[in-house]
C-alpha cells in the first residue's frame, strides 16, 4: 500500500464550529497529523449540539462533531493564560499548517497572529478563515451559514416561483468553504515543496458561496438581467423538476433534455393523448406551458413508486431518479456497495455510522479512524511531542493550563 500523500505533514487546528473541522478533516484523513487545540474552558460549540448518540448529550456524543473530525487527534489548552499560548506556539513550531476560523482579530490578541507565529516557523502556511475575510468594510462582522448563504446571494436564486427564499438544507457555506480551504492548502503546500516559502491564506465564506453561483453573476454583468426563483426549472430543459410518486411525500427527479427524450418520455408514458397537443409539440411551446405540463406529468408518476418511474425512464434513456430522504440515502443499496458508510470504533460511544470520505483512491485509500475524545490525545502532544517531562505535565493539568 502507498504512503498517503500528506503523511509527515501536521496540522495544529484550532478551527471550530463547521467549515474549518471539515476542511481539516480532509487533510486528516489524507495522512496528515491533525491535532485539535480545543479546551473544557469553551469547547467547541459542535460538542455541544444535537443530534447526540443514543439520544444523551455529552461533549463526545455529538454526531455533527464526530460526523466532522475523523482521524484527528485532541488536545486541551486554555488560550487565555500565558502559559498556554506559550504551550501551542510549541506545537506551532513543530507544526506545518495552522488553522483558525475565529473572530476578527481573535488570534491577534491571544499573541497568535501570522506575523508572531511566522517568526517560530518561517515556512508556516497559516488559513484564516472568516465569514467576510481579513480586509474590507465588513471584516470585523461574525455571521453563520444563513447570513453567507443570503448575503452570497444564493437566496436569490433558490425558492418557488412567486415564492419567499428557500435555504439548501444543510449547513452548505461552510462545507463549501471547508473544501475551498483544503484545495488553497494543498495549493500552499505545493508551492513551498517548489520554493521554500510559506503562505497565509484569507479564506472568505461569503467568497466561497458567491464563486458557486457564476451564471447568476455573469448574467447581470453582461447583460443587466437579475435572476430570480425558478423552483426546480431549468433554462433549457422541459419538463425538469421533482414529481410526486405513490406514496406519502415520495418523490422522483426528471429531466428532459432532448426532442429524442420527449419522444421517449411519451412513448414511456403509453403516448397519452395530451403529450400530441400543440402547446407540448416542441421545446419553446413546453417551456412556455410548464406549469400545465408539470400537473399532467405528475398524473403518471403519482402512479408508480419513485423507483419504478426511475427505472422505467432510465430503460428509455431519459435522466430519472428518487429523491432520496435520510433514510433511503443509509439504506441505498449502491451507496451500501461502494462502502461509503463508515463505522470506527469511538472511545465512548463505540460504533456509529457516519458519512465517509466521497473518493476512492487505488493504492492509498484514506485514514479513517474516529473522532477523538476531547482531550485524548493530551499525553501524547505534550509528554512526546514537546518532550514535557511528567512533573511539568502534571503541573500544567493542575493549575488547568492543560484544560
């Protein structure tokens, strides 16, 4: 088996909440070193969210913390004393990436800004990563997933027609500026292989959810045209959307992208008699006339299960699928095949299943090992890493340095 590509590499993280632990965890289950600088003083605040194994809150039970941090280590320092600055500019030291999605300015008053953390590792790569970034008339503003996804701008697209703005469900800025951030550290880490030097990185939430949306941009920079709500259409396609299906809130995705699909569709369909109607007969009339189109569609899918219309559509070459709640998602066969789901034993709450990571990679597959306990990894950090002796140790977690 190959060497994983960032195994020698470590990571001191002291990112918290969603878009930094799940960009790290990329790095983590890559091969690097992550070690998670946390502290009973504050601990994260995905410790202490639901949902909670079993259903019994506990800063180690959260699913959206474990869900988050696979393959990390932790340690526990309080960032308020001195002395325990002093601790993690150690690990700092020893360390080639930091990571930080704190308040403006935050890092800066602990005595861990780029500037200091630079002068104990001239080759340091340092993310910042903030809801607005470093610079700007809004930099020192803290938001979350709801205010980025508003203030960039997808809000504006997402909803029915005529209808109000309608989130994505999920917490979907952060995980995409988790995955921005991984992608501009590898970048970093290839450019100091090439020169030697080292990075600091301004990563911006509102940034990232404005880069997922350039169709929109473009569209009003080059020709003034502000889009709006479009429900499930799409601009060249008809019909496109979600369909009900037998059952109770059951549900299949079609989309028609073709003359040929629409022949298909209605022969699929058992060429009903208003698929020959002259407001259906081509693309530009079907568009036109969608919402009279979507109604009859739906007549035939109500009909069958949402696998039975996807299989049916799929045998005619027309793209056709479930929509898939939770639970059908955990329980897809395909999903079960490719290995997906992971289980790694938890040192409290033992096995759950958990997402895992969405690529396969022949010769070096990922590192997935469970989220850590906080403060797991206490002796290892300080009594191996930094050489602690276990008097000092011992002193520190006393006077609740080490916390």
């Amino acid at each position: 088996m190959a060497k994983l590509p960032l195994e020698g590499y470590r990571v001191a993280d002291f990112s918290w909440v969603i878009a930094g632990p799940y960009g790290t965890q990329w790095l983590a289950v890559m091969g690097a070193e992550v070690i998670r600088i946390e502290s009973n003083l504050h601990t994260d605040i995905n410790r202490r969210l639901q949902p909670y194994v079993g259903g019994e809150a506990g800063i180690n039970r959260s699913g959206l913390y474990n869900g988050l941090n696979l393959s990390k280590k932790s340690c526990t320092i309080d960032l308020t004393r001195p002395e325990g600055v002093d601790i993690a500019k150690r690990i700092v030291a020893l360390s080639d990436i930091v990571v930080e999605n704190f308040g403006h300015g935050i890092m800066e008053r602990f005595g861990l800004g780029y500037a200091a953390l630079r002068e104990l590792k001239p080759d340091l790569i340092l993310v910042s990563s903030s809801g607005f970034g470093k610079t700007g008339t809004l930099k020192a503003f803290t938001a979350y997933n709801e205010e980025f996804y508003t203030y960039g701008g997808l809000a504006s697209l997402t909803g029915q027609i005529q209808g109000p703005p309608a989130y994505i469900g999920g917490i979907w800025a952060d995980h995409v500026t988790g995955t921005h951030l991984a992608l501009a550290i590898l970048a970093a880490l290839y450019h100091r292989t090439r020169t030697g030097e080292g990075q600091y990185i301004d990563m911006s939430m509102t940034e990232a959810t404005i880069a997922q949306i350039p169709e929109a941009v473009m569209d009003y920079t080059m020709n003034r045209k502000v889009r709006g709500f479009s429900g499930n259409r799409d601009d060249a396609m008809a019909p496109h959307g979600c369909y009900p299906c037998l059952g109770e809130d059951r549900w299949v995705a079609i989309a028609v992208s073709s003359e040929d699909q629409w022949r298909a569709l209605c022969k699929a369909m058992g060429d009903p008699e208003w698929t020959r109607e002259k407001r259906f007969a081509c693309l530009p009339e079907r568009y036109k006339h969608q919402e009279e189109l979507d109604r009859l569609l739906a007549e035939w899918t109500r009909k069958h299960t949402p696998s039975q219309v996807a299989e049916i559509l799929q045998k005619a070459g027309i793209p056709a699928g479930p929509s898939l709640d939770v639970e059908g998602l955990v329980n897809d066969p395909h999903m079960k095949a490719r290995g997906f789901y992971v289980s790694p034993e938890h040192a409290e709450v033992g096995k759950q299943v958990l997402g895992g990571v969405p690529w396969k990679i022949s010769d070096c597959p990922p590192k997935v090992e469970a989220a850590p306990v906080l403060g797991q990894h206490n002796e290892y950090v300080f009594l191996e890493l930094l050489g602690m002796s276990d008097e000092e140790f011992a002193r520190l977690a006393g006077e609740q340095i080490i916390y």
